[in-house]
C-alpha cells in the first residue's frame, strides 16, 4: 500500500511540474464497462477492456543539431487501483534513428500491433495468443532499443543486457498474472515493415530463453515469429496475419495462428471492427482453437469513446478480456457495453 501511494504521490508531483516544465507530458487513459458473459460468474464491470489503463509521463528536450534527449515512464492501473511499471526508460533521437535504454515495450509485441486494427485492444486483439502462450513478455527490463528509418524500411529491434529476476508477470489488462521470468540476457526481438504501392508488409521475430508460467505450460527456448500484410480497400482497413508462437516442452509442438482483422468507419463518429484468429497445436493439438470479435466505437469527441463489443472464443483459447480474463477450453460468448476518455 505504502509503495502504492508513493507512486501516486510521484505521478501527482510530476504532472503539478507539468505546467512549469516545457516539454513534459501527462497523458493516459482509463475505460469500464459491464459484460455479460455465458459463464455468468465472470459477468459484471471489468476495466481496461479497450486496451490496459494507464497513466504516462514523457518528457522532451532539444539538444541541438537535429537530437532530442527524452524519458517515458508509463505505469498501467490494476483493478484495484495500484500501479504496475510498463515502461521507465530514457532515451536520445534523430529524426532517423533512436535509442532507448532503461524499461520497454517488447519488439516482436509491437510488431504484430501495427497489424492490429484494435492497436492491440484486449478486446478481440491479435495479441491475446502471443500473452496468452507467453511467447514473450509485454515488456522487457535491462533493456536496450534501437529503431531506425532507412530508405523507408522501418527497424526497431530489443536486447536484454542483464538478466531480469523472477518477478510478476503483467497480463493484458495490467494485472499480477502470475510468477515468471521477464527476460534473460541476451534474450532480443526486432520487426522491420514498409509500404510498397499502398500495402504494409512487416515481419516480427523474438527469442526467449528463460522459463514463463504460461496456460500452455512452462518452456525453455522459445522462438517466434510474425508475419503481417495490410492495407486499405475503399474505406475499410484490413490486416492478415500469421505467427509462430515457438514450441513449449510440455506441448512439444508450435503453436500456430492466422488470422485477420479490420475496420469500417460507418460514419465520421461510428467505426465497426471485426477479427477473426484460428489457433493450431500442430501435432499435439493442445492449442487448437478460435477467436471471434465483432465491435463498434462511438466517438463523442477525440477524447471520450463509447463502446460495444460481443467476442467468443473456442477450444484452448483464452479471451483476454479487461480485469477478467476468460479461461479456456469450452464456447465463451461475451457482450460487453462501456465507456472510454483519454486524456
């Protein structure tokens, strides 16, 4: 509770300076909404269902001769109200190429969020089979990450330069999941992507090498990798994807997922979504299974979002679903009605 509230007080100090500080940000967002779920235990209000609740500082300087110093410290809220550290890093940048050292985002994660109409949303999102079979940790501590634009390729890649000590694991809705290793040293990721005639292309590739408690069971060595395309057809965005989630000792098998996603502005406030994610367990079949998701967001304004949302989910796949995270093995339908302001 103490470490609670002194993160909060830090949080409160840092945006009272947000007025006297030029180039220092406070930003953040935070949604609730009530679902109705077909295991109605788990009905009721859930938060961070869009995407994780959270509270960012970023802060700027101009060093001259085109080179900006820079910090971003980004903590996701819990049901409960208490902070988990997403981000805390430091960096320095060109308008071509920068580096980060401190805590990140992991590469390979992000890689497959650019082909993710929802921006990696936990509602229906690309991203619950690679949290959901730890094929990565969301973030890596000890890190160092570099991105780059050459010739309009778009790099970034992570290494880990120390190991990380058994600590919490951080689900998809900023919550303690469970015990796990967030990174080893020399663990690393990278994506690259471009634009060629109006379509995005991208690959994502990542080694972890540490144990993870994971619902598919704890590997030694994992290996994955991502394929994306997208573009726009009309007005309607769509991405297809394809990943390899690497192999677990006790499955003794990849699992596999392809699938696709998009969105349609139906009119300049209302935007529907729609994904679709096939998951296969090669030879074991232990992660066989889908996930299904159909939404709509209402802009009130550019803050404040309105939303409804009905996913179901088959077989081993988990819906990662705000505070309430679905489990697996039967159909599990879920509608889901709520609010969302950033600010």
């Amino acid at each position: 509770m103490r470490k609670t509230q002194m993160a909060l007080a830090a949080v409160a100090l840092v945006a009272s300076t947000a007025v006297l500080a030029d180039g220092v940000k406070v930003s953040g967002r935070f949604d609730y909404a009530y679902a109705a779920d077909s295991k109605s235990t788990m009905s009721g209000i859930r938060e961070g269902n869009l995407a994780p609740n959270f509270v960012n500082v970023t802060g700027s300087e101009d060093l001259g001769g085109g080179m900006k110093a820079s910090f971003n410290w980004v903590n996701l809220v819990n049901i409960n109200g208490g902070l988990a550290n997403a981000n805390a890093n430091v960096g320095i940048s060109t308008d071509t190429v920068g580096v980060k050292l401190g805590r990140v985002t992991d590469t390979f994660l992000k890689g497959v969020l650019a082909f993710d109409v929802t921006g990696g949303g936990n509602m229906g999102s690309a991203v619950s089979p690679i949290l959901q079979f730890g094929a990565t940790s969301a973030f890596h501590s000890n890190a160092i990450q570099i991105d780059a634009n050459a010739a309009g390729v778009n790099l970034e890649a992570t290494y880990i330069g120390q190991d990380t000590a058994q600590s919490y694991a951080i689900n998809a809705s900023g919550n303690n999941a469970a015990t796990a290793y967030s990174g080893a040293k020399g663990d690393y990721s990278f994506s690259a992507s471009t634009d060629i005639g109006g379509i995005k292309v991208g690959a994502a590739y990542s080694l972890h090498s540490k144990n993870m408690t994971t619902t598919a069971g704890a590997m030694t060595e994992r290996k994955s990798m991502a394929i994306g395309v997208g573009g726009n057809l009309g007005p309607v965005t769509a991405n297809f994807l394809y990943m390899d989630l690497g192999k677990t000792t006790t499955a003794n098998s990849s699992t596999t997922v392809s699938g696709a996603n998009g969105a349609y502005p139906l009119t300049d406030a209302v935007t529907l979504t729609a994904g679709y994610y096939n998951y296969q367990g090669g030879v074991s079949n232990a992660s066989n299974g889908t996930l299904t998701s159909v939404g709509a967001k209402y802009a009130f304004s550019k803050a404040t979002t309105g939303f409804v949302n009905y996913e179901k989910v088959t077989g081993a796949a988990v819906a990662m679903q705000g505070s309430v995270t679905g489990s697996g093995g039967t159909a599990k339908n879920i509608t889901m009605i709520g609010l969302a302001h950033a600010f």
